[in-house]
C-alpha cells in the first residue's frame, strides 16, 4: 500500500474521542529524540506533517493523523532525564490509559535506537503491551548509521534484551528509506487480519490464540445453535378430498319400464343347450351287455336241425 494525503487531525490527553474516530488504529512508540517524526513523515511522504523538535520530550500529548483507511497515533516520547518525576509518571499514566482503553488499536510499532542496547524505559514498554495484550513490532532506527555486519549483531542484542525473534525486528532508515517497504507491507497485513508470525513459528506453534471478542463471539454461536428449537405445532394432514362425480342426467321412463309385466316374477327358462354342450360320448372299450350280442351263426344251423331230427317221427305216424 502506499500513504497518500495524510494530514493532522487534533492532539488529545488519553483514550478521548475526535473526529472521524472509529477507523483503525496504528500507534507509534519509542524513548524520546529516537526519531519518531521522522518515521511518520517518511511513512506518509510528507517532511512537514510531523514536526520535529530539537529539545527531546516536547511531545507531550497523544497527535492523531489521518491516513486514509487508518488513524497513525504519535504517543509521548518517554525517558528524557530533563523532565521531571511527575511529568514522567503522568505520562506513563497516559499511554497506559490509551493501551488498555482504545478499542480501535490494532498494532504499535515500537521504536528503538538500532545503534544502541534497549533502555529500562523500552523493556518496560514492551512489558505494557504484552500484559495488555497488544500486538507490536521492533522498528530499529538509524540504521544508515551502521554497517550491514553491524546491523546484524546489533540486531541479534536487542531480540536478546526485549525477548523478542529477529523477525520481528525491522532495521528502517529516513534518510535512505530502508525498511520503508517491509513496514508498509506489514501495515497491509495488519488491517488485513492476517498472522504477522514467521510461517515456520506458526507452524510449530499452532494457530493464533482468539482475543476476548473473538472467544466471546465463538462462544456466542456456540449458544444459538445448542439452544432447543421452539416446539411448532405440527398440523395432521388433512386427507385430501375426493372429486365430486358428475351427475348423470336422468332420462324418463318409459312405457314398458312404467307397467311391470305379468312373467317378471316368473324365473326365466334356462337356455337350451348347444351343439358344444353335448353330452360325451361313452368310452369305446366299455363292455357290452349280453342282451346286445349278436347271436353266432353256426349255432342258429346246429338247432334247426335237431328240430328238424326230433319232428321226422311223429309226421310219419300221422300219415
């Protein structure tokens, strides 16, 4: 992404409200004179937007600059040995309100001298941040000040002083604007929402813990869809109705219809039978009577002549 148009907006004392408040919050932290204007007007490519002063510690109030899709929060500047006691404790006081209070901060870059080993003013600064939660980020200063050897040594002292990993430690320069691309690009991620952890932490470490909002939303749907379902009285489906059958027109009986006739209460004749319904014919192997046999011709002739034998005698003797 690329800042363009930034412009101030108003100076406040705490977690107050000004305008245009409701966008999303970056703030900007360090010790004083170590070169916090100079990292807002290089970010925004603008040199006049936030001014800067030769007396370390003159800011003393909380600056708001407008940036589009976010608000950049320039927070005091600490540790200045100038000022006194209670200015220091009253600031202290202030951050702390605004750190714990803002609703719309999402990130703080914290800013430390590269050339230099962390103060007790920037190991209690980091301490604020992670008791309230607060995401941030290293943004080493002044680092076109030292070699590339020397960056890297330096760098590996401050992880080791504010406990930090040496990727999430960023070398940046205003003058020949190194680190000015990774920091823009972190700022994409961060309004984004996306896991600003090195990849291979984050796969050793598992997934990001969930803020309160979060667990507070999770634990919210979690409600509603282990809350019974209001019981709705289920209705019996009614059997569907049956078409109603034409009616027929009734035809006018008529004359036979009308007298009724003298054979009705007589049962009708049965029909005679058919051809089809003849009887069937006997079995051709059933036996005959004995009545039926014909008689055998050679014995009809044995029997007329015995007759004729017995009959000779007696018409002699009539003779």
């Amino acid at each position: 992404m690329e800042i363009k148009n930034a412009k101030f907006i108003t100076s406040i004392t705490g977690n107050q409200p000004f305008p245009g408040k409701g966008l999303p919050e970056l703030a900007v932290s360090g010790k004083s004179n170590v070169g916090k204007s100079t990292f807002i007007n290089c970010m925004c490519n603008n040199h006049k937007l936030a001014r800067t002063s030769q007396e370390p510690g003159k800011t003393r109030v909380i600056n708001i600059f407008d940036c589009g899709v976010f608000h950049l929060v320039d927070l005091p500047g600490y540790g200045y040995a100038k000022v006194s006691g209670a200015m220091q404790r009253s600031w202290g006081a202030m951050m702390e309100g605004y750190l714990s209070g803002s609703q719309e901060l999402l990130h703080v870059f914290q800013l430390v001298d590269l050339r230099h080993e962390p103060t007790e003013d920037d190991i209690m600064m980091i301490n604020y941040m992670r008791h309230y939660d607060v995401p941030f980020t290293i943004v080493a200063t002044k680092a076109d000040k030292l070699s590339r050897s020397q960056r890297f040594s330096n760098i590996a002292r401050i992880c080791r002083t504010l406990g930090v990993q040496p990727w999430e430690v960023i070398p940046f320069s205003g003058v020949d604007r190194t680190g000015r691309d990774i920091v823009l690009d972190r700022i994409d991620k961060i309004l984004d929402g996306e896991d600003l952890r090195d990849p291979a932490v984050a796969q050793r470490m598992g997934p990001k813990p969930k803020t309160e909002e979060e667990t507070a939303a999770d634990e919210a749907k979690k409600a509603e869809t282990m809350a019974p379902a209001p019981v709705q009285s289920v209705k019996e489906p009614q059997p569907a109705a049956k078409p109603k059958a034409e009616a027929k027109p009734v035809s006018k009986p008529t004359k036979k219809e009308t007298k009724p006739s003298a054979k009705a209460g007589k049962p009708k004749s049965a029909a005679k039978p058919t051809k089809t319904d003849k009887k069937p014919a006997r079995d051709v192997k059933q036996s005959k009577k004995p009545s039926d046999r014909q008689p055998d011709k050679r014995g009809a002739k044995n029997t007329k002549q015995k007759s004729a034998q017995t009959l000779k005698p007696t018409q002699r003797k009539s003779k």
